[in-house]
C-alpha cells in the first residue's frame, strides 16, 4: 500500500472552495507529471495453487451501473 497525504488549509472566498481546491489538485498532478513522480494504483494478486482453475468474475447489475454513468 503506497500513498502521499498532502494537508492544507487554503483561505477562500465562500462558495469558491470547490473551484480553488480543484485548481489546487489541478497544479499538484502538473507538478507530479513535470517531474515524473508516478503514484502506483494498488491492486492485489491471490494465487489459489497450482492446481486451482482461474476465478470467473461476474458483476452484479453491471448494465444497470454503466447506464446510470451515461
């Protein structure tokens, strides 16, 4: 398990903390791609043995998911 945990506190006008605290995640990833600094997406891998078959993986009300994201 990787992270970076970046804290601040920004003073804002109200009702502009959303615009100013994407702006600010905006310029951390420009930062972040201007010096190639990568953070891994964790992920898990279980092997079952190797005598065990691959696992199917189904997805519950996956249409229903996908539409809604439309």
């Amino acid at each position: 398990d990787s992270k970076i945990v970046i804290k601040t506190r920004i003073k804002t006008l109200p009702l502009h903390q959303w615009a100013t605290a994407r702006e600010l995640r905006r310029r951390i990833k420009n930062a972040f791609d201007r010096y190639n600094i990568e953070i891994p997406f964790p992920h898990m891998s279980i092997y079952f043995g190797k005598e065990s078959r691959p696992v199917e993986l189904m997805l519950r009300n996956a249409e229903k998911a996908l539409a809604s994201e439309k």
